[in-house]
C-alpha cells in the first residue's frame, strides 16, 4: 500500500500524520518541539514524529511514496533545511535526515502558511483560486494563492507578512530585530511586551492582567478583556494593527477569502477576528474579502503538508472533489 507523510514544525509542536493514496489518514502522532540544545534535537523530534505516526498507521516509515514537511522559519531550500521562527536551536536539517528515514528523494518542504492555505484549497468546500491563509499565532505569516497558484519566491520565503512594516515611528522591535513589524506588535510571543509598553504609556493604571509577572502571557490580556479597562485598551489597539496588516494583504493579493488561523485567533474569535471584519471595509480601497476562521483549526497545516505529498508538491492545487 502507498502511504504518504505529512508534517507540521511549530514552534511549540511537531505533529506528522500518515495516509493512504485517497488521503485517509491512517496514523498520526505530536510531540513537543525541543528546545534545544541544537537543531539536530528537532530533525530527531521529527523522525520520532514519522515513526510513531507510521507505527500508529501499521506501515514501515520506509514504505512512504513522498512526504512535505512544513515549518515556521526561514527556509533554505538548496541545502533542505530551515532556521526555526520560535526554537532557539539555529538550522534545522530536514530534506536529508527525512529522505533517509522514508527512504524516498519525493521531500517537500514549505513554509508553514504556504502549507495552510494548501490545505485550504484542497480540502475546503469553498476553496477559490485567489485567497489567502493567514495565522496570528506564535508570530504572522501568510499563505498566498493567486489564480490557483501558491506562492512561494524563488527561495520559498514569500509570506512574511508578519515582518511588514505597519508603524512607522517603530516603538516595537520585531523577534527579527526590525522596527515596527505587525508580528512585532499582535503576534502571541509579542503582546505580552506590547501591553507592558502601553501600560507604562498610560502611567501604569490599575489592572487585573498580571502585567509585573514573570508568567504574563497573550492569554490573560484576552482573558481580562471584558470588564478590565486596561485590557480592553490593549485588545483595541491590537485589533487596529491587525486590520492595518489585513488591509495591506487586501491591497497587495486581492484575494476573495482570508482564511485565519493560528491560536490567537482560533481561541479568540471575537476579540481578534471580529474587529478586523467590522474595520476593514473602511481601510481598503478594492474589494473587501470574506474573513473567515479556518474550518480544520490546528490541523489545516499538517493536512495541507499531506495535500503536497498526495499532489506532488507543486502548489498548483486543484480543487479537492
């Protein structure tokens, strides 16, 4: 029996799913990413991840057809590698360790949202040729698909949307050391650090967010949101940056469907999703797309690595009967 592989490196977990030919899956397992003491401990994360999800699956990994593993970072696809967004770990060898296990050169590697909004297109029942995937999650990136296309640059790094330059005074540093990016302000890893910033502005008020705590996270701004002056403040500043971001990807892809993803997103639609839809209509000067949350959550990154396996890799996905 065919089987064939798909991957999903994040930046808290790996997770691989195993399939037959018609796409069922047939065994899946996650793990939590390492973080450290070198990258070479998360190729392994990653071969556990195939082993046990073929295990699961009843096949010997060495008996899959092709597989696509799709990370968050800069990709290097001349050496098959990537450097992760959010493990401090440097490269991360991939194509090789992973072709070796599988014992086939059919490897593909995307970026994790080039991953996503292939899952979309295949797997949705509504997936036009022209739309976007986009995740807030750890940091923001984007999928493209443009006439049934998937974008992906010459190097594979199109969709670093996250690193677009929505401030121009530049009062947040990007986890990339740049001034003023979007993932610098709304991105999980980045709010916390946004909101101390707001909160010494506003002269430190009174707050239930453990603003002084070691332990802070995104979560308890969205958490005290309701009723919590100060988080209300925060979650309205992020909503404008957001729409800000959105709209530039409107004007720049013309996409008929945003679909969105990533935690922040996914456990907060109200508070993040909404207001980007009840904005966007008065920043854009073209047609204003359907924003939607992803159907599949979590999954729509790994399906999308095994849409790439099953198709071949190329991005020209048809649509999924």
């Amino acid at each position: 029996m065919a089987t064939y592989a798909g991957v999903d490196l994040g930046g808290t977990n790996v997770r691989a799913v195993v399939a037959d030919a018609d796409g069922t899956i047939l065994g899946s397992h996650r793990q939590a990413a390492p973080r450290g003491p070198n990258g070479l401990a998360v190729t392994e994360a990653i071969l556990d991840c195939l082993r046990e999800a073929s295990a699961a699956a009843g096949v010997e990994p060495s008996g899959t057809t092709a597989a696509a593993i799709a990370a968050a970072g800069r990709l290097d696809l001349t050496e098959g590698l990537v450097e992760p967004t959010n493990i401090p770990v440097g490269e991360v060898p991939l194509r090789g360790p992973v072709s070796n296990l599988l014992e086939t050169d059919e490897i593909r590697l995307h970026k994790d949202v080039a991953a996503g909004v292939i899952g979309e297109r295949y797997h949705a029942e509504r997936n036009p040729d022209d739309m976007a995937y986009l995740t807030i999650s750890s940091g923001i990136g984007a999928g493209i698909a443009v006439d049934g296309s998937i974008l992906s640059g010459w190097d594979g790094n199109a969709g670093e949307v996250g690193h677009l330059t929505i401030d121009a005074t530049g009062e947040m540093t990007c986890g990339c050391g740049h001034d003023g990016h979007w993932e610098g302000y709304c991105s999980g890893a980045n709010i916390p650090a946004y909101a101390c910033r707001l909160w010494t502005k506003a002269d430190r008020p009174a707050t239930a967010v453990p603003i002084e705590s070691d332990d802070f996270t995104a979560a308890d701004v969205f958490a005290h949101a309701e009723g919590d002056s100060f988080a209300e403040h925060v979650v309205e500043r992020l909503a404008d940056w957001n729409s800000l971001g959105v709209a530039n990807l409107v004007h720049t892809y013309a996409p008929l469907v945003i679909s969105i993803g990533g935690a922040v997103a996914l456990n907060n639609e109200a508070l993040v999703v909404d207001p980007i839809r009840e904005r966007l209509d008065g920043l854009v000067m073209t047609n204003v797309p359907e924003i939607r949350l992803t159907e599949f959550g979590d999954d729509v990154v790994v399906q999308g690595a095994l849409a790439s396996a099953l198709t071949g890799g190329t991005g020209d996905i048809d649509r999924h009967e």
